[in-house]
C-alpha cells in the first residue's frame, strides 16, 4: 500500500481513539500508520537498499509495536495511546492485501520467531521505479483506488467534525 492508504486509516484511527485531537496528535497516528514505511527513509538517507530491505526488519509485529510504542509516550496520558499501537499495527495486514511482485513475495509480520511469508494479493499495487514509471496512468489510478476505499469513507463518515476540529483554535495547539 501506499502511504496515502495507510494515511485513510490513520486517520480513522486518530478520529476513534484520540481525545484531544489536535493537529500534532493527529500526524502521530499519520506517522504511526506508516511507521512500517521508515525503512524507505533509511535506504534514502542512508543509501543502503541492502541493508534497509523494504518489508524485511520493519514490516513485523515487533519492529510496529516498539517504535509505535515509543510514539505513544508523546501522547497524554490515556490520550489514545493504544488507539494509536492499533493502528501502527493495520500497517501489516495493508501490506499483506497488496500483490507483491518483488522477491521474497509477501511480508514476514513475526520476524525473527518466524520467516514465513504471508502474501494475499488483492489490492493493485504501486510501481517503483524512475519517474516516469512513478508518475504513469497506472500508478494514478492505484493511487485513485487507494483514495476512494481509504481515505474518502473516512472523510465522509467524519465530514462535520473533521470540518469543526479543523476551524478550532484548539485544534491547532500542539
């Protein structure tokens, strides 16, 4: 999935699990829902693919619930702290739904007790690649799928007070 499906639940679950929702709880639970993602970060920035294989050591139940458990403590307390675990966690089955078409196929969410591979494939998948590949029609319409089953429910079910929360003054103090 791309980070705008993980986003679509990120979002859902700041709206069932935080309290205060304010705008930097907000890109907690956005960050925690891609927080599996951060080894795309680290091949960048540190220009090692090998060593930051994408959905080897960070794309399993451990890696998710101790960077989203240290995420937790930037929360208040009972804040939604376990909302926001929860939905670090909805990483792993995302990535699961996906069609994998890079080798090993599939994720391992029990590293390193298990390396058994799980892989449903049924969600269209992004293509890597230069950037004409990145920016194709078909990478459009994902992207499109991907917004219309995980971010626009969303949006619709919580239109009034997402519209509120965003036009409070409350809102905007981190």
């Amino acid at each position: 999935m791309s980070p705008l499906a993980h986003a679509g639940i990120g979002l859902l679950g700041w709206q069932l699990a935080d309290r205060k929702k304010t705008a930097g709880s907000l890109a907690l639970f956005l960050f925690a829902a891609n927080w599996a993602d951060i080894d795309f970060a680290l091949a960048l920035l540190f220009g090692n693919r090998g060593l930051f294989r994408h959905q080897f050591y960070t794309h399993n139940v451990f890696f998710v619930l101790a960077g989203c458990g240290l995420l937790s403590f930037l929360l208040p307390r009972f804040g939604g702290r376990w909302g926001l675990i929860l939905t670090g966690l909805t990483h792993l089955p995302l990535d699961i739904i996906v069609v994998d078409t890079v080798a090993p196929i599939g994720i391992r969410p029990f590293w390193p007790i298990s390396d058994a591979l799980y892989n449903v494939g049924l969600f269209p998948f992004l293509e890597r690649g230069p950037w004409r590949v990145i920016f194709s029609p078909k990478n459009d319409l994902v992207l499109g799928l991907e917004f219309l089953v995980f971010v626009l429910p969303v949006l619709l079910i919580f239109r009034k007070p997402l519209a509120g929360r965003l036009r409070s003054a409350e809102f905007w103090k981190w």
